[in-house]
C-alpha cells in the first residue's frame, strides 16, 4: 500500500469517528435534555459519600420549605422526622453502600415543622469503574395517601362502625 493510500485510508477512519463522535454528543445533550426535565418535575436529591448535599430539585425546595443555600452541604438528614426508625436508616445505608437500590416510606420534617410522606427510592451515583461517587434520591409525594389511609384507619377502628352480629 502506497503513502498516499495509507494516507486515504486514515481519512476515511478519521471521516468515521467524527461521525460516530457527533451521534455520542447528540445523545449526550439528549440524555442532559431528559436528566433535566426529570428533576424539574421530580423531588430528588443527591448527597455525597457522607449523606451530605450536593443538589437538590425545585420540587424538592418546595415541599421541603427550604432553600437551596440552606440545603447544600448540610446533611440529608436535615429533613427527617423524628417519628421515623432509626432503623430504616440503617437498612438503607447499608443497602446502597453495598451499590443496591432501597425503597422505602419516609415521613420527613418541613422547615416550618409539619410533615410531608414521600414514597423513596434511593440508589448509588457509580463512576465507570463502578465506585460509588455518591447517592441519588427520587421521591414521590404520598402526603395526602397517608392521611387518608390513617383516617380510613380511624374510622373503622371506632366503635360505631363495628358491625355487631
């Protein structure tokens, strides 16, 4: 094969990968488009290695009551509600440390002091080596499920709803 062959031939290859570059970038800014939109309209979080916070959603902001500043580097646990176990906190660190998805029912504490309930799922950020760089919350308001299940709760419970037989 002559120079000028070779020469060609490593055009083509180069004409190649700045084409398959261009498909990656478009995808890239499509998968960023889809991340963005995501946690405009989700309450998520992420946290560092130590539950601190790196980012949190507007929606986040506000069923929280808080503001990004007051959120940022302070621990996630800033917002739990001391009616929730112990317990389920351990299960779940010890869940996503060992890189697992947790899923669970958590009542958390707003600024202002009342509760909201969020339906959780919560997983490992893992870099391409598959080391864990930090955690991601997603959440779901179920605020307005619980209540209504405590006041079905309630009312079956009392004893003027109890069928006598």
């Amino acid at each position: 094969m002559t120079c000028e062959e070779k020469l060609e031939e490593a055009r083509q290859e180069l004409k190649i990968l700045r084409k398959k570059f261009e498909v990656l970038e478009n995808e890239q800014l499509c998968m960023q488009g889809v991340y963005e939109l995501f946690n405009k309209y989700t309450i998520t979080s992420e946290t560092d290695l130590k539950g601190r916070i790196t980012y949190v959603s507007d929606p986040f902001l506000e069923i929280s009551g808080y503001t990004k500043e007051e959120l940022i580097g302070k621990d996630h646990n800033i917002v739990r509600h001391e009616d929730m176990p112990k317990e389920a906190f351990k299960e779940m660190w010890k869940t996503i440390k060992s890189k697992n998805i947790w899923r669970g029912e958590v009542k958390n504490r707003k600024k202002d002091g009342s509760f909201y309930w969020v339906d959780s799922i919560v997983f490992p950020i893992l870099s391409h080596e598959q080391e864990i760089q930090g955690y991601k919350s997603i959440r779901i308001d179920i605020t307005d499920k619980k209540r209504l299940a405590g006041m079905l709760n309630e009312l079956l419970s009392s004893e003027d709803m109890i069928l006598k037989f």
